[in-house]
C-alpha cells in the first residue's frame, strides 16, 4: 500500500525511459545519421558509380599512395635484379598485404610481371 502524499505513477514514471521517448530518441539518431552519412562517406545513385564524399577521396589518395609505394618498390627490385627483370609477383616486395589492394574496393592490383606495371581495377581508378 501506498504511504500518503505518494503518486505510485510517479514513482514508475522517474524509474527510466518509456517505449514512447525511446522510439523519439531512435527516430532522431537516424534522422541525424541519415542526414551526416552523404556528407562524411559519400553518396552514389547507382552500385557503379563511385561515392564523392571526404572518406572516399581520401580512400582514393590512400590508392594513389600504394600504387606510387609499389612502382618504386617494383623499379628499386627490378634495378637490384641481376637480369634486370621485374619481380615476378608482388609478394616479393615484402609490403604489407594492405598495401597490395585498393582501400575503396578492396580489389588485389593487377600487376604484369613481364612489363612491371602495377593498376588499380577499381572502376574510376585505371588512371592512378
Ligand atoms: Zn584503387
């Protein structure tokens, strides 16, 4: 029972969150995740096409950066080769396995052992 001057409502009322200010606090978290995730990752209508926001053009630098690490790894390997060839495999550059495919994608690169050439076969990427 309860003692006077006591609303047992009240009481439950201050225990926590109801169902009904939970489901507000959900509804604004994805309103604001919906209205932050084109501008930090980017957006794209169709699965072909690339995403343009701030992480994808830096994923995209990060590209740039691996393919220069390799060509120079594959040039000093190649000069340092009795024969003057290129590595036959990437593997041999002993870089690290992040290093060998494209941080947007995560495509391995495609590298000819016969000319040295390292790309990039994430659409968008054939030119770095
Ligand atoms: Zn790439």
């Amino acid at each position: 029972m309860a003692s006077p001057g006591q609303n047992p409502g009240r009481a439950r009322r201050a225990a926590g969150l109801n169902m009904i200010e939970l489901l507000v606090v959900l509804v604004i978290v994805v309103a604001v995740a919906a209205y932050l995730w084109p501008r930090y990752v980017g957006s794209r209508s169709k699965p072909s096409e690339r995403y343009t926001g701030p992480i994808s053009q830096a994923r995209d630098v990060v590209c740039q950066g691996n393919l220069n690490q390799l060509r120079a790894g594959i040039q000093a390997a190649t000069t340092s080769d009795p024969d003057g060839k290129p590595p036959s495999d990437l593997s041999e550059l002993a870089m690290p396995a992040d290093m060998l495919k494209c941080p947007t994608g995560g495509e391995a690169y495609r590298y000819d052992s016969a000319s040295g050439r390292v790309q990039c076969p994430h659409p968008g990427h054939e030119g770095y």
